[in-house]
C-alpha cells in the first residue's frame, strides 16, 4: 500500500516526497484511513513508529476544506511536553507546506506575546502542552466551539506526568460533536477508563513496539570505580571521535557539573535539563540539531521522542535507575537506520540497575576496557539483586537506621542501596506530583513489525510493582 493509496491529497503526497518517505509505516496505514473518515481513535503506539504523521497528515487535509477564524482553533493537539510539542509543530510544518494552514505552538517557559498573537491571527491547528493551553483558555485568549479534531498524544506518559486532571478539564470545554484521537504507548486500566470516558466508538488500532534496541547501535559497557567516573569518561569520549552526542546524568545537579567540567576539559558542550528556562533548551537542541553542538549533557529531559539524526554517541555517564529509560536514551542515536554508539559507565553500586536492564532488554553487552584503567568487579546477577535487598532490609531493621552513619566498608559500599537519585524535583513544574499507574493491560497483538529504520524505545516495561518514583530530568 502507497501513500496515494491513503486517499490523501496531492499536496500531501508532494509533502511526502519532499521528507523522502518511500511507503507508509504501519501506523500510518492502519491509522490515516480512518481518521480521514472522522472516526475516533485509541491507537496504541509510540514514537519512532510514525504516528505523528499518521494523525497529521489527515488532519491537514480534514483541515484544509475550510479556514480558522480569530481565537477558534479548528484542531488541538496535546502533547506531554515542550521538546515533544515543538516536534509536532515542526512535523506540521513540514508536511503542510504546501497548504494554507497556520498553527500555534503553545508552550509554556516562554513569552506569551507571540503564541496570543498566533491564536488572534487565526490559527488551524493548537500544539500545545496542557499547562499552557489551560493559561491561555483561563486568559480568555480562546474560543473551543469550532473545534473538529482533538488529538491526545503520548496519553502514558501525560498519566505519568501527573497531567490527566488537566486533559479531563480541557476535554470538558471542547464541543461534545468532534473527532478524539487518543494515542499511547501503552494501554493502562486508567488510559482505558479516559478513553471511554473521552472516544465515541472508537477504531482501535495497535501497533507493535520496535525492537527493543535499533540494530545499528553498538553498545558497549565501561566499569570504572565512583570516583574515577570524571576522568575515565574524559579518556572515553577522546577516545570515541564523536561527531556529536548526547551524555545522559540522573541528576540536574550533575548535569550541571559535568558539562562545566567538558567544557573546561576544552569539548564543546552544553547542558539541557528541566531547570533551564525554555528559550535556553530550545536553543541548545537546535544548537545540537544544526550540528553547532558536540555534546549536550542532559537529563531524562532528552530521553524521550527526540529526533535528532546527526547524534552519532550516546553516553550513560550514569546508569539509569529506571531500566525503560536505558532504552529510551538510547534511541536517541542510530536514527533512520544510521550507525550509532551507546556507551555507558557502570560502578560496582550500579550493579543491580545494569541487572535490571540486562534482563529487560536480553541483550549480552560487552565490556570494554579503557586503557591504563583496571575495570572493578561488578555484580549484575538475580543473586546480587537479592543479596542487595536483603542488605537494605538488615540496615533498615539495624539500630543506626540513618544509612549516613553507616561506615562505608568496602562491601557495604558495593552494596550501598541508590539512595535518593529518583527523588529529584520534577522537570517541570507540574511533573512534581507524578501519579503512578496502577497496572497494565496487554495492548492488542500486533501483525506486523516496524521497519528497523524506525526503531526507537519500546513502552515502559510492566512491573508489577513498582514502588519507587519516576525521577525527572
Ligand atoms: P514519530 O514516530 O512520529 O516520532 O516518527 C519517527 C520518525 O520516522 C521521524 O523521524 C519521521 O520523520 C519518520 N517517519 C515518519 N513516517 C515515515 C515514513 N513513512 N517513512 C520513513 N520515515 C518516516
């Protein structure tokens, strides 16, 4: 099945041409035909798959039969957070460059002046982040009747996010007669419940998750004691010949002290994490996308959705404390089938975490050494795992209970539970309370698979039970 079999315009199929696409990946051939009908959608995808043009596209040409008037957005699309909005608002760019339609990029962290000017003008289409598109309606600045098409995007992640009461308050205000399309990762009992609650009869669609890691990412393992972490990813990233890469830190904090020390060190990096005013992270992600930027030190702020072809190294300067996030972060390199490199330094107290991702990803990553550096002996086994919690419950149970009064001796060190990294403050402000799902349902079977070029991380794996929070970059 070709584009031109979707039944889009010959303006779209020009679009098309023009971004290079050869055939419609799965999503867009499951997902543009229906929502070119007008029927709503729960399509259980992710990025990397092509959604975003599966609802695009057909929205550009739903859209095209008529023309927005002052402050009456005729199509909202909701997205997770800035970085993801602004994608999309690129993607609309580009795929309706041959049409008329004008949209507004709502975001928050930025000035409001240009985005009410978009909105007075006229604009089709609404991207925006929940927070400030509420900002806006509560300002007066809009008027929803005319709204035909309402897209929730990454639904998962906005629950992650704390976000839905806010989608629940938006959705109460747009007309009962649209079309919802409502697009997630994974379909959770809650993200069920909304789309009942949000969908008239529904098209259910699902595709299946790429592979867990894109086959064109080498990836490579570096164990290095705690405190030689700085110096042996110095001589690491030397020795790499990086074109242009993106170091993941669990904390801002570090971050911070990293990129402050590469660039002492004479690399030309940057930080991005979720402290820094909007402007600065729009402006060092297209620093990075131009190729102006060698290496953008950054938090799980960069980890999700972003698509940067040129990003030749991913490094873990930290292990994730979240395994999902190991996949994640490294679907930020090997774009559009292009070789990539993902390196990560591993300490003998990550051992458990580099457990957790080994088995969730089943993947044998080899070591590598760097020279003149003795590698640690580190533990990653389910035995490790256990000997970890048992650790933790005897120092719990213990009578010193701070854990700082306990005197690190070599093996309790080793086995030294990560204390606070998750706790740190939310990227944005209404990440601070992130409520946590309750459970997950299988998505539908899938029928086909995702062309390699397109891998990019699977849905957050189910756990059980999962008590500890989501840290935010
Ligand atoms: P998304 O899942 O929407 O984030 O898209 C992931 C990547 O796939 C983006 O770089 C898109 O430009 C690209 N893409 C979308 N549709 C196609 C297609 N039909 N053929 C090739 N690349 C595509």
């Amino acid at each position: 099945m070709s584009f031109a079999d979707l039944g889009l315009s010959d303006e779209l199929l020009l679009a098309i041409k023009d971004s290079a696409y050869v055939e419609p990946t799965p999503i867009q051939k499951k997902a543009i035909p229906y929502v070119l009908m007008g029927r709503d959608m729960l399509a259980c995808a992710q990025t990397g798959t092509g959604k975003t043009a599966s609802f695009v596209l057909p929205m550009i040409d739903i859209l095209a039969q008529s023309q927005a008037k002052a402050r009456m957005p005729r199509a909202i699309i909701l997205e997770p957070t800035r970085e993801l909005a602004s994608q999309v608002s690129e993607s609309f760019e580009r795929y309706g460059k041959h049409h008329r339609l004008l949209k507004a990029l709502l975001i928050g962290g930025i000035s409001l002046t240009p985005q009410e000017k978009q909105i007075e003008r006229g604009a089709d289409v609404l991207i925006a982040t929940p927070g400030r598109f509420l900002d806006c309606y509560e300002r007066g600045l809009l008027l929803l009747h005319d709204v035909k098409i309402f897209v929730i995007d990454e639904a998962d992640r906005m629950l992650d996010m704390g976000f839905i009461p806010d989608v629940e308050r938006i959705v109460k205000r747009l007309p009962k007669t649209r079309q919802t399309l409502l697009f997630s990762a994974t379909i959770l009992p809650e993200i069920r419940r909304l789309a009942d609650a949000f969908l008239n009869d529904p098209k259910e669609i699902s595709v299946s998750p790429p592979t867990m890691t894109a086959e064109t990412v080498e990836q490579f393992l570096i164990g290095v004691e705690e405190g030689e972490k700085d110096a042996a990813f110095a001589q690491l990233i030397k020795k790499e010949g990086v074109q242009s890469a993106i170091i993941f830190c669990n904390r801002k904090k570090r971050v911070d002290e990293l990129a402050r020390l590469l660039k002492k060190k004479g690399f030309d990096t940057a930080p991005l994490h979720g402290d820094m005013s909007q402007p600065k992270r729009m402006e060092t992600l297209d620093m990075l996308r131009d190729g102006n930027l060698v290496f953008l030190v950054a938090s799980d702020v960069a980890a999700r959705g972003l698509d940067i072809p040129k990003v030749s190294h991913i490094f873990n300067y930290d292990v994730p404390v979240n395994p999902e996030d190991y996949i994640h972060r490294i679907g930020r390199t090997g774009r559009a089938g292009r070789p990539g490199r993902a390196l990560m330094l591993v300490t003998p107290e990550d051992g458990e975490q580099l457990g957790e991702i080994l088995r969730m990803t089943g993947e044998k990553i080899p070591w590598m050494p760097l020279e003149g550096r003795v590698a640690p002996e580190i533990d990653s086994s389910e035995q490790a795992k256990s000997k970890h919690r048992r650790q933790r419950g005897r120092k719990r149970a213990g009578p010193l209970h701070n854990k700082a009064k306990v005197a690190p001796s070599k093996k309790s060190k080793r086995e030294r539970p990560k204390k606070s990294k998750s706790k740190e403050p939310a990227q944005e402000q209404r990440e601070a309370a992130p409520t946590k799902p309750q459970g997950h349902t299988k998505p539908e079977e899938p029928d086909w698979e995702v062309p390699a070029f397109l891998a990019d991380p699977p849905p957050p794996v189910p756990r059980a039970r999962d008590t500890r929070r989501r840290k935010k970059g």
